[in-house]
C-alpha cells in the first residue's frame, strides 16, 4: 500500500505535521470530557449531599410530629417544600400534611396539598398513590365526579384494585349502578384470593344486589 512505502522519516514527518493541525483540537477535546467528567461527579456529589440534608430534615418531621409538635411540623414541611422541592421526602411531607387536614376536616387545604406533591412526582412511582389518596378525598368532599375523572385519567399501575374500588364508590354515588358493579368485579379479579380488603368488597357488591332487588 501507499503507506507502506514511506520510510520511517516521511512517516515522522506526516504525523508531525497533523499534530500541529490538529493538537490544539485534541487539547481543547481533551479539556472539555474532563471538565464534563469533573462537572459530573461535583453534581452528583451536590445531588446526594441535597438528598441526605432532606432524609434528615424529614426524620426531624416525623419525629416532631410524634411529639405533638405541630408548629415545628408546619415549618419543617415547608422548608421541605420551599427548598428541597425535587426531593421524594418533600413529596412524603407533602402527604403526610394533607393526610393531617383530612383527619382536621379541612379537605380543600388537603386537596392543595395533595396537588403540589402530584405536580412535583414528575415520573415517580408515588404519583399513581397520589393520585388515588385526591380521588378519596375528592369523594369525601362530595365530588364523585371530579374523583371519577381523577381515577380515570391517572395510570395506577400497582394499585388497580384500590383505583377500581374507589370508581365503584364514586359510580354509586353517581347513581350508575350497572358500572359501579363492574368496577367493583374488576377491583376483585384483579386483587389476590387471600387479600385481606376482599370481604368488605364483596359487601359493597352484595349492598349493590340487594339495592337493585329493591329497587326492581
């Protein structure tokens, strides 16, 4: 071949010369994947250093919250929230406060609360649980229709029993009994022969049969 032919010299002379083209290319290349490599480690460093200042900042919740501490509660959630918003304990705290507002009967503050952990799950697993605590309590608000449209537009992998169970609840409130039935029937095919919620949703099937005789 045509490179073969070269003696040594020609050789030296040829990779000499497309060093000097090039080198200052190669250096700048070379700069640059460090720089990203270093850039790299720093944030993923930067990120587990946010992660574990959050995991501390939540256990201080909980254990605020065990001890009755309400106001510290209230302040911790919203350091959580203010700074640590793309972290999944802001979205645990989040949670945890709006399931403290139901249990105080403020529904519309739990709903808010409930919303701002939906908008911040992007893709976590958590959104689909979520999702289904606003449908429950969209329902114990009254608003059947606006929990239907929740369970309907959310994809609760893992969790299709509960999200059927509680579109047969929303369906009956509804007054659509024929579709309240069959989604009653799916949440039980899809849940586990020895699952412990299967008796108390049988009894809502059984309420539906004894309600349609009546009504016949």
């Amino acid at each position: 071949m045509a490179f073969d032919a070269y003696d040594d010299y020609e050789q030296g002379e040829r990779v000499q010369q497309w060093l000097r083209q090039n080198g200052l290319s190669i250096a700048i290349g070379i700069v640059i994947g460090l720089v990203a490599i270093f850039g790299w480690q720093q944030w993923r460093n930067h990120q587990a250093t946010r992660e574990l200042e959050a995991s501390n900042l939540y256990q201080q919740l909980q254990t605020a919250a065990a001890a009755g501490k309400d106001a510290q509660v209230d302040q911790l959630t919203e350091r959580l929230q203010n700074d640590y918003a793309k972290s999944a304990y802001a979205i645990f705290a989040a949670s945890d406060r709006a399931q403290r507002q139901v249990e105080a009967n403020q529904l519309d503050k739990a709903m808010a609360s409930l919303q701002w952990a939906r908008s911040h799950a992007g893709d976590s697993p958590l959104k689909p649980l979520i999702e289904l605590r606003m449908a429950k309590v969209q329902l114990a608000a009254g608003k059947a229709s606006d929990a239907l449209a929740t369970l309907d537009a959310g994809a609760a992998k893992g969790y299709e029993p509960l999200r059927q169970e509680l579109r047969g609840d929303a369906l009956v409130k509804l007054g659509r009994v024929d579709e309240a039935r069959k989604a009653y029937q799916a949440a039980l095919a899809a849940m586990g022969e020895d699952a412990p919620q299967r008796a108390a949703l049988q009894l809502k099937l059984d309420d539906l049969a004894v309600a349609g005789k009546q009504g016949a």
